[in-house]
C-alpha cells in the first residue's frame, strides 16, 4: 500500500501585501526625512551660533588688551587690514597672525622684512571658525581674490582656480582666487538711500542712516548711521564700547553674510545652472579684505534690486553682484556690496555687543535691523528674544 504524503503549506505574502509593505516604508521614510534634515539643521545652526559667539568674544578679548579699542577694519591708500587679521590670536590662530606682515596689504605677495611668507599666501589659510556649517561648501570656486590692479599678484582671474604656489610655498606664482572665505562680518553702516526723509515713520526706511552715499573709496563720512565696527579709512577712526550710547546689549557687533563670494538670491546661486565668473560674484567673501563687511541697504525682488522702494531686510541676498556694482566705478567704489545673508530657514544669526547670540527673523523690517546696527542712533527698537 503506498505511503501518502501531506505537504504543509507554507503561509508566504502575496504581492499585494508585498506592495502594501513597500508602499507603509516609503511613507514612512517620507514622514521621517524632513524630521532627520530639521535636526541637522538644528545642529548646524547651533555651530554657526558658536561661531559668531566666538568672534564676539575675540572682539571683548581684542579690546581688553588694546586699551579699549575695537578690532575695526581699515583701509587707507597702501595698507588694507581686516577686522578678522587682528583677532587671530583670539580664535586660536597665534600662528598665522606671527606669520602675517601687518605693515603690508592682505593681497601683498612679497614677503616683509622679517617674514618668510607672503599674506597672499597666508590668506587662503581655511578658518573653521569663519564659515557657517549650512553653507553650501563652494570648494576651491569659493575662494576671493583682489580686485585691485595695483595691488594684485595678478590679474583678477578669468576662470574659478586656484592660484598657484611657489615650490617653497612662500608666494603666488600663477593667476588665481586665493583668499579664503568668512560668512561673518561686521555691519559697517545703514546706507544713505534708507534715510528717512519723510518724517514719518516707515518700515522701509531707517531712522538714522548714514549722511552720504558712499564715494569711490566707501563710506568715508562717518555719523551716527554707523555701526559699532565702521571701517578706518585713513582717518583714524577706532572705535570703542564706549561709542555705543545705543547699548552694548542692543546693538549688533557681527552678523551672517553667508555663500559669499558667490552672489545667493532666496538659498540658490544666482548662476545656477550656467556659469558667469568672474561677473556675478560679490566684491567681498574673504576673511582678510576690509571689503567684506556688511552695509546694510535693503533690496526687493528677492534680493535683485537694492536700495530703491525696498522691501527685504536679511536672507533676501548676500550681496551686490559686481554686473551692478562694478569695483571702482560701481555704487561701493572699492568697498563691497555684502548684506545680511543666511542658509538657516528664515532666519540668521547675530552677535550683539555682549557676545550674546540671537536669531533674527527673515520678516525684520528694515527700520528695526537699522536701529539695531547704529551704535549712536538713539532710535527705539525691541531686542529679539533669547
């Protein structure tokens, strides 16, 4: 008699549940993503607080072994000297500030008597402490140069590389970008074309801006539209705590200019897409050029037109391309064009006189962040909340 066999059958998913199962991940998946990149977010832009926060308290540190004076920016006729140059031994940067010849420009390509390195070289030197961890890392392209004939190794160059080194590694040998970048700098001054002429209050506008218009050297007329940091010309101007009769705590010291010298518009490259350099860059982006600080100016159009019915006070741009406002002859003369800019969701970091650190919101008006830039302005404005 032959044997039967029972064959069990083994339960198994058909490929509709199998579908169903595939489908509940990838919802799944889609639920938990844009909670992963928020606490990115979240994490880079408590870095980038610890930055600023860094600098500022570079600044307090600056000023205590100085007599009081600030670490401002200068730019007279022959030597140009950065406010970030003279607060490197505060940001555990002794080494290179021993290095760097301060009696010679930040672009200069010989070495000083004394030194074995040139500032050109120097320059390019990376600052973890000057770039913001949201920014979009840009690579070599990221990198500044000088735009100034007289004072260039080089001609500007035509293409984004870097400029070449000598073997020894003492001087530029070949045309290129070579100065490294800051997303921090400080706001120098309200510009001029916000003043309020009007008299009567308008969110647009500032109630105490600068007197003029920048010249071709910048703004060399300084008034109480200045910020706690304005840039020394030539005419001695340092600056001190106890300038600031607005406040320590509710005036800004540094704030984001952040993807420079790229031009950003609303988080995107302006060029996106199709490549323009050297034309649609901002005349600023390097942590040694006094031409980065910031000026505040107000733009509309998401950031494409500045200074005329604006709208738009931070995030809106990180600047003036140099297409509007060329180098010389442009609204800046040999200043940059640089605004308050961040890659953090509506909104941008600050550091006050204090050292403390706020976020500002993209929806600031013009005449709030202006009373909160002039260091003697006298103006009434509510200090964002911790």
């Amino acid at each position: 008699m032959a044997s039967s066999q029972v064959r069990v059958r083994r339960p198994g998913f058909t490929l509709v549940e199998l579908l169903v199962v595939i489908t509940v991940i990838a919802l799944l998946i889609g639920l938990l993503l844009p909670a992963v990149q928020s606490t990115r977010e979240s994490s880079r832009r408590s870095a980038c607080a610890n930055n600023i926060r860094q600098l500022a308290l570079a600044c307090h540190t600056y000023a205590d072994g100085a007599g009081g004076y600030l670490p401002n920016s200068a730019r007279p006729s022959a030597v140009r000297l950065s406010w970030m140059t003279r607060i490197l031994p505060f940001i555990e940067e002794s080494t290179l500030f021993d290095k760097y010849d301060r009696n010679a420009n930040w672009s200069s390509n010989l070495p000083g008597d004394g030194y074995v390195t040139a500032n050109a070289v120097l320059v390019g030197t990376r600052l973890s402490v000057a770039e913001c961890p949201s920014c979009p890392a840009g690579g070599d392209k990221r990198y500044d140069a000088d735009p100034q004939p007289s004072t260039q190794p080089f001609a500007y160059p035509l293409s984004n590389v870097r400029a070449g080194l000598s073997a020894d590694g003492s001087t530029l040998v070949s045309p290129g970008l070579f100065a490294a970048p800051t997303d921090y700098s400080p706001i120098a001054y309200v510009d001029a074309a916000l003043a309020n002429l009007g008299g009567i209050a308008n969110d647009n506008l500032a109630d105490v801006a600068a007197t003029v218009p920048p010249t071709a050297a910048g703004n060399t007329t300084h008034s109480r539209g200045d910020g706690m940091l304005p840039k020394n010309y030539g005419g001695g101007e340092r600056p001190r705590f106890s300038h600031v009769s607005d406040g320590i705590t509710n005036t800004i010291l540094l704030a984001e200019s952040a993807g420079r010298p790229f031009v950003y518009r609303g988080g995107r490259l302006a060029d996106e897409g199709v490549d323009v350099f050297p034309a649609r860059r901002v005349n600023g982006g390097g942590w040694a050029r006094p031409a980065s600080d910031i000026s505040l100016d107000g733009t509309s159009g998401g950031g494409a037109t500045f200074r005329s019915a604006p709208t738009e006070a931070i995030n809106a741009t990180n600047g003036e391309s140099v297409e509007t406002a060329p180098f010389e002859t442009g609204y800046y003369g040999v200043d940059g064009g640089s605004e308050v800019y961040a890659f953090h969701p509506g909104a941008a970091n600050v550091a006050f006189g204090d050292a403390s650190v706020r976020t500002i919101n993209a929806d600031i008006s013009l005449r709030t962040l202006a009373a909160l830039v002039t260091r003697a302005g006298s103006e009434s404005a509510a200090r964002p909340a911790d």
